[in-house]
C-alpha cells in the first residue's frame, strides 16, 4: 500500500468512527420540569426609610434614612424584596415550588428516586429565631407531596447560596452512575426570619423557593448538563458570611442574625467566581460565542455585572450585559438558594420581560456564597 492510500484509509476510517460516536445514543441529565413560588408579601425599599440602624460595633448609622435606602439601592440594584406571609414556613414553599415542577415535568410523582434541597436555616417560624431542622426539609416536603414510594429517598444540602446548583450537579452525578433516573431539586429559603432588622443588610434578604425535575434521558444528541465546576476556599474566607448578634446596643448575644462581611465577598466574589465559569465552560468544548444567557445567583447587581464581564474578558471578548444576563434582584431580592432555580423558571413560562430561552441554548449557570462555595454548569436547553 502506498503513502496515499494508507493516508486515505486513515481518513475513511476517522469517518466511520465519527459517525459512529455521533449516531450513538447519550445519557443526557437535562430539566425536564421546573417550579418556583414567589411570596405575595411585597417589601418596598421605603418600609426602611424609619428603620434604626447601627454598625456592626453597635455605633449608631445617622445618616437620614432616605440617604441610606438610596445609597442602598445604588449599590445593589434592588428597589423591593418578596417575604413570606406569618404563616408560611421554608416547607410549605418548597413544596409549592416543588409541585408546580412536577405538574410542568408532567410526570408521576411515585417515580421521583431522590428529593434533593438546598437550604441553609430549615423551617424558623415567625417571631421565632430557632432553625427547625428535625425532620429534614426534604422528608417534610415528600411528606407534603403524599409520595409513598420508600425508595425515593429525601434529605437536604446545606452549601451556602450556591446550593441548588450544587444540588444539580449531585443530582447529575447519580443519575450518571445509575443509582437515579429522576430527581427532584428544590432551593428554599425564609431568609426574613433570620435578619437584624438593626442591620442594613436586612435590606438585602428575601424570601422564595425554585424547583426542577432532573431526569436521565437517553438521545442521539448531547443535551443538558455538560459539565460543572465546584470551589469551596476556607483558609480565610469560610466565615465570610456567619451568625452573629444583633448590631443593637444591649441586645442578647445568645440570639444571633445572619450577618456578613460585604467587602470581602464581593473580592472574592470577583477574583474568583469567573475563573470557576471558565473552568466549567473549558471543560465542556463549547466556545464562549456561543453562550446565550448567565445565570447567576442574584447577589448584587453590580457585583453580578463585573463577574460576567471578568467571565468574557477571560476569552478576551467583551459581554453584552443586557442581552446575556437577566436579573430578578431589582423586585425580588437576593432568596439565597432560590435566585437561580427561580430566575431560570421564570424566563421559561415567559415571566421575565427581554429574555428568552431557545432550545438548542448554551446557559452557564454559576453561584457564590457561604463557605465559601462557588459552583457553575454549562447547560445545553
């Protein structure tokens, strides 16, 4: 055989295989269905403007309080925040959440094998500050949903903001290995029954909750999830966000708030959240023109918007931030774990104005938070 021939047989056979890979069916983990419950108790950014507020060593803020909601607004982005009525605890709204996922996934609910969800203080009811956390959030919500199957098995995650995301991942990595088909995964949280109301970050937290149903579909082409990136750093920065007492003179040590240190997450949240997108999006092949829509955990507006232009720049390309990032935080706040599954809910069934979701899209899905955690996922719609 000469030089050319075996160059051409080469070639033919490249061919066979390649059309063998492409004609062979893949095991995709894609969102067949999803859910979110957004409370119908609207708080306006004025409900603070009479609120006393103190620095964290109890020294009084005495800026006129229209200052300091304006000075708010401007660094966050957000005008009004959702917060649960008296009466509802973090279960109930996961479960709405949840059943609303399982209608839209049209599937029967005995079938789910795993109800994963991301949390991070369990049921804590009104004027109470305790976390109720026994039983489970995910035993109290497959109780709620009726779902007698024994073998669906249900339990909690607690990973800071990002852990509905990392719930995905997880969820994936079962159905990968074949101990699921079918998850259910839910992010919930009552953040307005753990705030200071001393503490200007109050006006950050909100209430919500967002579901999916991840299941394992076999197809010619891949779809879904095509990979993921998880970074958790605690040298310095696992107690950037932590409980602590109130920011009120005198108050009682023994009953403690969800507090943080605002600068220090929004450094790491730069220098460190976009290099994570890129490993995942590395990781999956797809070139970054390619990418339709960030969806990022609605933390700060100005904060998300410099983590998605640092994203691009690390492919020396500049983004188009109205186009490839949607954001809920202006009325909805930050909902912890519940900002992604719910942002990505709502640009589906059409409830976020300028945003579509096509199918076929490249999204990245990326979150950063108490740890500290920051975890992304590149998806194909």
């Amino acid at each position: 055989m000469g030089l050319w021939s075996f160059f051409k047989a080469i070639h033919c056979a490249l061919k066979i295989l390649n059309t063998l890979f492409n004609s062979m069916e893949h095991l995709n983990s894609v969102i067949t269905g999803t859910g979110s419950y957004i409370p119908l108790q609207k708080i306006e950014n004025s409900q603070f403007v009479k609120n006393t507020f103190f620095e964290k060593d109890n020294t009084p803020i005495i800026s006129p309080g229209e200052e300091i909601v304006n000075k708010f607004k401007d660094i966050t982005g957000i005008s009004e925040r959702r917060w649960v009525t008296e009466d509802q605890r973090n279960s109930d709204i996961a479960t709405i959440a949840a059943e609303e996922a399982i209608k839209n996934a049209g599937i029967d609910r005995e079938t789910i094998d795993q109800i994963i969800v991301a949390h991070n203080f369990g049921d804590v009811l009104k004027d109470t500050i305790q976390t109720d956390l026994l039983p489970c959030i995910g035993a109290r919500v497959k109780h709620l949903l009726e779902i007698k199957n024994p073998q669906c098995v249900a339990y909690d995650i607690i990973f800071g903001c990002p852990g509905w995301i990392q719930g995905v991942i997880q969820a994936d990595a079962y159905i990968r290995s074949g101990l699921a088909k079918r998850c259910l995964v839910i992010g919930t949280e009552t953040l307005s029954r753990v705030v200071d109301k001393y503490d200007r970050d109050t006006m950050i937290f909100s209430d919500g909750a967002g579901a999916a149903i991840v299941e394992g579909v076999m197809e010619d082409k891949k779809r879904g999830i095509l990979s993921s990136a998880t970074v958790t750093d605690t040298v310095e920065e696992a107690y950037y966000l932590y409980l602590g007492k109130s920011n009120a003179p005198e108050s009682n040590p023994d009953i403690r708030y969800i507090k943080m240190h605002g600068r220090k997450i929004y450094e790491y949240s730069l220098n460190n959240v976009p290099q994570a997108m890129k490993v995942a999006l590395d990781k999956s092949g797809i070139p970054i023109e390619e990418v339709k829509k960030v969806l990022l955990h609605q933390a700060n507006e100005k904060m998300d918007e410099a983590i998605v232009q640092r994203f691009f720049r690390l492919f020396k390309i500049k983004a188009e931030i109205p186009e490839v990032m949607p954001m809920s935080i202006h009325e909805l706040g930050n909902s912890s774990v519940a900002t992604v599954p719910t942002l990505y809910d709502m640009i589906l069934k059409g409830k976020l104005s300028n945003h579509k979701i096509n199918s076929g899209d490249i999204l990245v899905f990326a979150s950063v938070g108490a740890g500290m955690n920051i975890n992304a996922i590149v998806y194909r719609q």
